[in-house]
C-alpha cells in the first residue's frame, strides 16, 4: 500500500526568544503559520523490516539524521512495529532556510504512517510524539495558525490571518539554527510584541500584522549574511506590506495583498535571488490535515 502526504513548510510572523533555560533550550514565543509550499512524501509498504529515504536532493540525509527517518523509528520503536517503509521526499522546501522543511517532512510522516500502519493515534497524540523528534515538529503536525511556546512545542491554535500573497526569497546560503542561537545576545534586543500580533489576528487587521511583526532572530543573521539585508531591503523598495526574514533565515518573506504588486516584486527579485516562490497562506488547519 502508498499513502501521499504533503509537508507545508511554516513562516513566523512574530519570534520571540525569552531566555536560555537550564536545560540548555531556549524559552520562544513564536506565531507560526503554515503556507502553500510543500514537500510530497510518499510512503510505500516494503518486505524489508527496515526504513529507506529516496530522495534526490542532495542535502536531504538518507539514514538516521533525516527526520522523516526519526519518525518512523520513533512510531516503530513505541509500537512495536515489524513492518518497513520506503518515505520518497519529493524536496520542494529549500533546506537550512528558516522554513520548518525537515520538520513538516517529520510531521508528515507521523500523519501518514499512522494510516498506513492504522495506529489510531489521535492529532494530539502525533503532536506529543513529534516533540520528541524536534522542537516545531508539534506544530507541523497541526498546520494552520498558532503559537508556539516553550522550547516550540506548547501549541495554542490561532485563526487565520486575512488572506494574502507570500513572497519568498531564499539567498543561495544555508543558515545553522543552532549558530544563530548562539550567536543571540539577550541583553541587546527588541522583543516584538507577540500580543499585539495575536490581536490584530483576531481582529483580522492585515495593516496592523504587518506592523507588529518581527523576528528577535533576525539582526543576528543579518550581520553575519549581507546579502540577507540586500534582498530585504529590494523586497521593500518593490512594495511588500511586510518584508521579515523567517525563523533563523536565511529566507526572507514579503506578504502582499494586491495580486498587481506581487508581479512586480517576484519579477524584481527573480533579477538577482536564483530561489524565489510567491505561494498563498495555508493559515486554516483543516486545508491539509489528512
Ligand atoms: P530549523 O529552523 O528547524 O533548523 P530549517 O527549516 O532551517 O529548520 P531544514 O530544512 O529542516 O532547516 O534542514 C536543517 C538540516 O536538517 C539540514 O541541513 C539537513 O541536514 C537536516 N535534515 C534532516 N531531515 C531533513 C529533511 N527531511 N529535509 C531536509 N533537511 C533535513
């Protein structure tokens, strides 16, 4: 039996790092939204008892380090289950980017295994489960719109934003997270204010979503990656509402709402940025899951 599923990648409309805590993570504050870029995977039934990722991009990990792996060991481990998979990755996120990839690939293939393998686990249950494996795998599991506290994985579901146009922009650079955190100095950054955001998306205030959104993240990067501010800085000059670089970046994102200024900015980027997508929000949880 094959079962498809789709991996949407996320981006983070507002990014808060509170504190590193005694175990070493850090305490964040995220809104998070899925959007229309995804990764297809493909799980099949094999005879072996083992787990095997196709894939043919070539920063995509083939064995344990993959999470998509990680979760099918983790579902076979806890359930004792003598079966194998084959999980082909048609990889269409761009890796290292700020996107959440790996991690909707891992949620991904929570969702999927658990029907092929008719587990009965409930979204809740596959969202403890995905915690184990990383720290926004919770909230790939669920999609949609939410916030994300503790070290990620504390979901509080969000409705939608207002509908609008994502403009991506990924420079030809992968970022570490983990260098990112550690190059972070608390005592010397602007918090965004996360409430804020919460409310202008309950009230749903585009204007003011993109008045309040930021990334604590963000200026680490930015000194490390000039070329991070250049397409930043372009994406404003071509009339992005909001132009934000996603969780650690390097990818940046520009929300529009007229379909006559998103020609404008995606042509203007295409000049100089090789990856570029303009795709819509996914912001409701129930467009993807199952
Ligand atoms: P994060 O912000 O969580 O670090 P990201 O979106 O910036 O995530 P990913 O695309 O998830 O980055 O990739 C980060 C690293 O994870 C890659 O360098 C890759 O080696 C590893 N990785 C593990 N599994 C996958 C996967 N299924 N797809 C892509 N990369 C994966």
């Amino acid at each position: 039996m094959k079962i498809l599923v789709k991996a949407p990648a996320k981006i983070n409309l507002s990014l808060d790092v509170l504190h590193k805590r005694n175990d070493g993570y850090h305490e964040v504050e995220m809104v998070m939204t899925t959007i229309d870029l995804a990764d297809h995977i493909e799980l099949s039934d094999i005879r072996d008892n083992e787990i095997q990722i196709v894939s043919q991009n070539r920063f995509v990990p083939d064995d344990g380090r993959n999470l998509a792996y990680q979760a099918a060991q983790l579902l076979k481990d806890r359930y004792h289950i003598q079966k194998g998979v084959s999980i082909a990755i048609d990889k269409v996120i761009p890796v290292a980017a700020g996107l959440a990839g790996g991690s909707s690939d891992a949620a991904a293939t929570l969702r999927g295994l658990n029907q092929l393998w008719g587990l009965g686990l409930s979204v809740d249950e596959l969202a403890d489960l995905g915690a184990e494996i990383g720290s926004d795998v919770s909230f790939c599991v669920y999609g949609g719109t939410a916030i994300a506290r503790g070290r990620g994985e504390k979901i509080t579901h969000l409705q939608a934003p207002p509908n609008c146009w994502v403009i991506l922009a990924k420079p030809s650079i992968g970022v570490s997270t983990a260098e990112v955190y550690r190059n972070l100095d608390l005592n010397h950054v602007d918090h965004p204010d996360i409430q804020a955001m919460i409310a202008a998306i309950e009230r749903q205030n585009f204007q003011q979503i993109c008045n309040v959104a930021g990334n604590v993240l963000e200026n680490v990067t930015l000194k490390s990656y000039p070329q991070v501010k250049h397409i930043k800085d372009q994406m404003k000059r071509f009339g992005a509402d909001l132009v934000l670089m996603s969780g650690s970046g390097p990818t940046v994102f520009g929300l529009v709402q007229h379909d006559s200024r998103l020609q404008r900015i995606y042509n203007g980027l295409r000049g100089f940025c090789d990856q570029v997508f303009a795709v819509r929000m996914l912001g409701e949880r129930e467009r993807f899951l199952y």
